[in-house]
C-alpha cells in the first residue's frame, strides 16, 4: 500500500543591494609660520697698543744731549774742575810753604805741570748695548655679543573636511516561495 507523500519545494529568496560609496574630501591648508630674528649687538672695544721707545741714553753716549741736560752737565763739570782747582792750589801753596825744608819742591812742581800724561786709547762701541729701551703694550680687545633669540609665529590651519555618507538599499531579486504538494 502506498501511503501518499508530501512533497515539499522551496526556492530561496535573492537579495540584490544598491550601494553608494561614501565620499569623503580632506584638505589640510599649509599651516602659516612667521620668522624673525633680530640682530645681535656687538661690542667691540678696542684700547690701542702703546709703543715707548727710550734712546735718551744713546743720545747721551753720543753726546748729543739737550739744552736743558747740557747746561746741567757743563755746570756739574765746571763746579768740580773749580773745586779740583781750589785742591791743588791749596796743595802747591802748602809744599810751597815748606820750602824752608830744602827739598825739591819747585822742580817737581815744574815737573808735575810740564809732563803731560798719554792717555791709552781703546775700542768704545757707541751707542752702548741696550741704550735704546724698546716697551710695547699690545692692544686690550674685547668683544661682548649679545644674541637675540629668534621670533617664531606659527598658525596652524583647521582641516578642511567634508564627508558624504554611502547608502545602502536593498531590493528583493528573487522572493521565496515554498510549495507543498501530495503525492500519491
């Protein structure tokens, strides 16, 4: 005996999908920078150099000497030829006064003014070794910078954005459906 059946058949439902891609615009405007640096101040002081010569000394070994030294020096040499002077006439006057003792004082008076003395020469480098006195002072320089730190404006632009969001709609393709049948 056969008993019936139920047959059952299905059809599945299709889904068909409208999609609109989002849109998005991004723009970053460059951002604005200022920048300034001002000028440093320098400071140079200078004291200049100082260059002393001293060659009065090689003048004076010369003999090449002022008015002023010159007259102070004849007048130095003068005072001590009187004051020689003065010496030996007192000196001749006395042995001349003792004459009573019988000696030989005239002669060797006449003897001590008729004889000259011969003087020996000798090298003499003129001007003397290190007559001339050479100072030198170098310049003093100082330098003094004052810096300036430097001047930094920045502005930083906003982003510009804009964004469009997607849609999605979805639409039936196929419906589903089922059928049942008997069969025997």
């Amino acid at each position: 005996m056969r008993l019936p059946q139920i047959q059952i058949e299905t059809t599945k439902a299709q889904l068909g999908l409208n999609i609109e891609k989002p849109q998005q615009y991004i723009q970053q405007p460059q951002a604005e920078l200022h920048i300034e640096q001002p000028d440093a101040i320098l400071n140079i002081n200078m004291s200049p150099a100082k260059l002393t010569i001293d060659q009065s000394r090689a003048w004076r070994d010369l003999n090449l000497i002022g008015p002023l030294a010159s007259t102070q020096q004849f007048a130095q040499k003068g005072k001590q030829e009187l004051l020689q002077g003065i010496a030996r006439r007192s000196s001749e006057g006395e042995k001349l006064m003792r004459i009573e003792n019988r000696g030989s004082v005239i002669p060797s008076l006449a003897k001590g003014k008729g004889m000259r003395e011969y003087k020996s020469y000798s090298i003499k480098f003129v001007p003397s070794v290190n007559a001339v006195k050479i100072n030198y002072h170098p310049e003093q320089t100082n330098i003094r910078v004052e810096t300036k730190k430097p001047i930094i404006n920045n502005y930083a632009n906003k982003p510009i954005h804009s964004y469009q969001p997607g849609k999605v709609s979805g639409y039936m393709i196929q419906y589903p459906s089922i059928e049942v049948d008997v069969v025997q």
